[in-house]
C-alpha cells in the first residue's frame, strides 16, 4: 500500500473473469449481500484467520478474540473479514499432530494469498497451530500479527496447584507405579484443564507464543497472557489495529522474520527452556523465509544462552506467573546484551526500542537475572554422532545430568506397536542403567513423528523406584514432558538412518558434553545389517497422506515439504 497504484482492499486480486472492471463489480455485489456499506467495502481489508474448532479445547476462546480484532480493525478504519482455516487440537488428531501442521500451514497461506487483503491477524494457540499460521504467512508474505488464545490458569485439587500438561505426567507416573489408584487419577483428570487456553506450562504452545514475540511477530507483553484476561481481548483489538498499521506502512512479515530475529527466538527458546517441537517449528518457518537453521549454530547458541525462566517442565511455575512476574519482555531485557536489537517488529517499533520503552517490573523468582541464571547454558542441546549423523536433541534442562556421560546396553522396540505390547512385560530384560531405543517413530513413519520420545519407564523399574533412564528415538515429545530423552534422531529409522540398525544388546555411548551419541557397533556388522533391513517408510495410495509421505523432510529441516520452502532441493 506504500505504492499509490497497488489495489487496496477488496481490489486486490480480482478474480478472473476476462474483464477486471466486471469482477470488481461483480465483487462488490457480492459483499453488499453481507450487509456492509459501500464505504466500508472501499477501506483497506485486514483478513482474520480464525482457528475455532470444537475439536480444539485451547481454541475456545478464539471467537471472542476474532470480534475483539475486528473492533480493532474498524477503530483503525479498516474493513476485517474473517476466514475460517483447519485448526489443530493437539490430542483429537490422529495419527499426530505435526502430520497435518503442513497441510494446515498449506491452507493458511493459500487463502491469504488467494483472498483479498492487505494484512492479516494470525489467531492460533494449540501447538502445531501458531508454527503452521507463521509457515503460511511467511510464505504468503504480506503484513501479518500473531494473536494467541493465551495459556490455561492452573487449578486446585485437594491443596494442590494443577496444570495441563505436566501435572498429567506426573499423576500418570504415579499411577503407573501403582502409587495411587482409579479414582484418584480419575479425579484428577477433572482437575487438570479447566480453563479455555493453551496448556499452562512451558510446553508446545506457550514455547511458540513466546518465540512468536521474540521474533517480533506478536505485541509486546502478549505472549503469557492468560487465555481467560481481559488483557487477553484488549490485545487482540490491539493486534487488529497494528496489522493495519503494517499494511499501510508497507511492512511485510519478511521485513520481521529475518536471520536476525530467528537468531533472536533461538536465544529466548534456549532461555526459556522451551518445548523440543519448537526447534522443529522455528526450522520450518525460517526455512520459508530461505533461513537455514544449524543444529551446530544451535549448539553456539546454547553455550552462551543460559536458563533464566523457571516454569515446568523443569521448575515450579506456570504461565501465568510469568505473565504476572513481567512476561516475555522480562526475559528479552535479560537478554538485551544477546539479541538483534534493531530487529522491526509488528508494534511499528524496533526490539531495542521496544524494550527501551517497557517499565522493567520483573519478579525474580520466576525469571532470574542474566548473571544469575538457572543454568549457565540453554535448555536445548544437539547431539551429532554414528546414531545420528545429521543430529538430535536433547532437553538438557529437563534430564538428569547424572546420566549425561555413559555407555549403556540398548534395550530396543521397532515400533510404537512393539513398546505399547512389551514395556511392561515382567519378563522384559531391562536394567535402570540400559538406554531405551525406539525406532520407527521418525517424519516417515506409519504413526509421522508422535509426541511418544518419552518412553516410560518399564513398569517393573518404575515400582523399584526408577525415575529416569536414558531414552532415544525418532520420535518428539512434548514440551510438557521431562527426563533425559534424546529425540529428533536425524535421519530417521524408516528412512534407514542408523537408528533403524540398533538391535537388543548393542552399546551405545554418550556424551552431552562431547555433544555426541554414538552406536558402538563396526561399521561392517552395520552394513550387514543394512543389507537384510526391509524399508520401514509408508507409501499411502492416494491423499494427503500420499503427499506428506513423498515431501516430508527429516527434523532437521522442521519436517516441512520440500516444495513449500523458499528454496526446494528437489526438481
Ligand atoms: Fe493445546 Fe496443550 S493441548 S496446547
């Protein structure tokens, strides 16, 4: 809109009839059915993607926040239209999640690019939904903000504090080790997610929202707002004036998501000890931008980028303590000496101008001073190795590092199928210090990468008091989950990584430290090996299925389709 001759507002991108003078009558026909005036019919179009679903719990709150966005936009003298797009709630899919954030990044971008607008409002929360909502945008390319349904407030069960999802965990651990029965874990499944929002603790949804801001995507302060705060409905009206803001100053998401900024989501993920998806998610979109991310460049982060915010997984709070204890920007001016500060962002202003101009309350307990931190090093560490030749991820903020430098005997399961059947088997030969493989659980799977890398404990350990062993496999995990789990495991099992070869007894060495995960086995024995192993990858008939199965790239590479990021290998 910075060029007077660009069409503004429901102008833009006619469709094709022969006769653009027609299709623009045609259109306006079209809209007066819905009841607008021909004024507002010739302002500029802020488009509202809207995620509401009644098979996404988190999203409850989404049309609330879509009629706060258009107020915003009308105040602002904008025309907002909403559009409906495919939502995804995290445990109503199957297989999985991750399997359709492509496919819902795909319509995303489509209906931004094939309808007409000049700026868009994001209005996503569940995990796959906000990574999916900026791949689109990134792609479309025109001035967009991101809106989250905001975390889940916690609850009380019998004096305690509960919140999704690591709390679900923790009771389902207990229940595992017959440490308490039916009715206990039955109640506290009614007390777990009582609230409309994302879930409560620095799992998928909050890391996304919180890398959101950081790469300047979201207002400032709007990341850990409770889903249920009013603060919530006045950021969304908020958003919908800003996204007008940036049509009419001609700032498009690629002026915001740039090396700098996606250096600077990678700092605040490793500060906040973030969810492990979100290093897949932020590959993703920074790769629809033509930005690579290195899993070593990570590695250099990490070193330098400490643990400042404690909220579980791996400590005690929750989102909505640091929303009161002064949120994202608290933790982006720990930050400050780290950071890109001339990165732009959606509010019209720069990082550093930004946090130049916040009153600065923080509470300590919750987000710890840069010199003071948690860990000296961030929450995420790649490991490179024979097992994983082109890497994979560790929590270190929610392992045990007293399992951080050993070999151990692979107990191994080729399938979700095989692990479900045989962990708990009293017969099962697994000692606490032999690392748990699981194999077949990577991109090209038949169950497409599942949140199962948080392997429990086989049942006959965890009544011997076992908390944690050494796990590895292709598969995620959740960000609500903990223990010392190397996921991500690059290439995958179906696709023949060396994964795939590991058999019952090998050793396995590692070294979070030497940053490596190594399979001790000659590299003859290993071909041998290869030569007898059947392909394990899925190749569907027909469908979506059939495209993610052909396109789907390893995590390394966020799992997206080849042909939708900015720069295609493949012919
Ligand atoms: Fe939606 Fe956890 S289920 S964020």
């Amino acid at each position: 809109m910075s060029d007077a001759d660009q069409p503004v507002g429901l102008s833009r991108g006619l469709t094709n009839y022969g006769d653009p003078d027609f299709a623009r009558y045609l259109r306006l026909s079209m809209a007066r059915a819905m009841g607008y005036s021909t004024d507002l019919l010739r302002k500029p179009v802020v488009g509202i993607a809207s995620t509401y679903s009644e098979f996404n719990n988190c999203h409850r709150g989404v049309p609330e926040l879509v009629t706060a966005v258009k107020r915003g936009v009308l105040a602002a003298g904008g025309l907002p239209l909403e559009f409906p797009t495919i939502s995804l709630g995290e445990v109503f899919l199957n297989p999985t999640s991750l399997f359709f954030r492509n496919l819902m990044s795909m319509d995303t971008e489509e209906m931004i690019r094939g309808q007409p607008m000049d700026a868009v409002v994001l209005v996503g929360g569940c995990d796959k939904t906000v990574p999916a909502q900026l791949m689109g945008a990134v792609s479309a390319g025109l001035p967009a903000v991101q809106v989250v349904t905001g975390p889940m407030m916690t609850s009380r069960w019998r004096g305690e504090r509960l919140g999704a999802c690591t709390d679900c965990r923790r009771f389902w651990a207990k229940y595992r080790a017959g440490e308490i029965d039916d009715g206990t874990v039955e109640e506290v499944e009614g007390n777990l997610a009582t609230t409309a929002g994302t879930c409560a603790v620095m799992g998928t949804a909050s890391t996304m929202a919180s890398i959101a801001e950081a790469l300047g995507m979201m207002l400032p302060g709007t990341a850990a707002i409770p889903a249920v705060h009013a603060d919530r409905i006045r950021a969304a009206e908020a958003s919908g004036a800003a996204a007008l803001a940036l049509a009419r100053a001609g700032t498009t998401i690629r002026d915001i998501v740039t090396p700098e900024s996606v250096e600077n989501a990678m700092r605040v993920l490793l500060a906040i000890g973030g969810s492990t998806n979100a290093i897949i998610h932020l590959t993703a979109i920074a790769g629809r931008a033509g930005i690579e991310i290195d899993l070593k460049r990570l590695n250099e982060l990490s070193d330098t980028t400490p643990v400042l915010v404690d909220l579980k997984p791996t400590g005690p709070f929750y989102m909505e303590d640091l929303h009161a204890a002064g949120g994202i920007g608290a933790v982006l001016r720990e930050l400050k000496p780290l950071l890109h500060l001339d990165c732009k962002t959606v509010a019209g202003q720069t990082l550093g101008e930004r946090l130049d101009a916040e009153p600065g309350y923080v509470d300590r307990s919750v987000v710890r001073p840069l010199n003071e931190p948690l860990q000296p090093q961030g929450g995420l560490v790649a490991l490179f190795g024979s097992l994983a030749p082109r890497g994979a991820i560790l929590k270190r903020a929610a392992a045990d590092p007293k399992l951080f430098e050993q070999e151990g005997r692979a107990v191994v399961f080729n399938s979700l199928e095989d692990l479900s059947s045989r962990i708990d088997d009293p017969d099962l030969d697994v000692r606490p210090e032999d690392f748990l493989v699981l194999q077949n659980s990577g991109p090209l799977s038949p169950s497409g990468m599942p949140e199962s890398g948080y392997l429990p404990i086989p049942q006959k350990l965890a009544r011997a008091g076992v908390k944690d062993m050494v796990r590895i496999s292709d598969a995620r995990m959740s960000g609500t989950a903990y223990g010392t789990i190397i996921l991500h495991v690059s290439p995958d099992a179906a696709s023949g990584g060396p994964l795939g070869l590991v058999r019952n007894g090998d050793r396995i060495r590692l070294s979070v430290r030497d940053r490596r995960i190594d399979l001790l086995v000659d590299e003859a024995e290993l071909e041998k090996r290869r030569a007898g192993q059947p392909s394990t990858a899925v190749k569907p008939a027909r469908g979506y299925a059939r495209l993610y199965s052909r396109e789907v790239l390893q995590a390394d590479q966020g799992c997206d389709f080849d042909f939708l990021r900015a720069n295609p290998q493949k012919e």
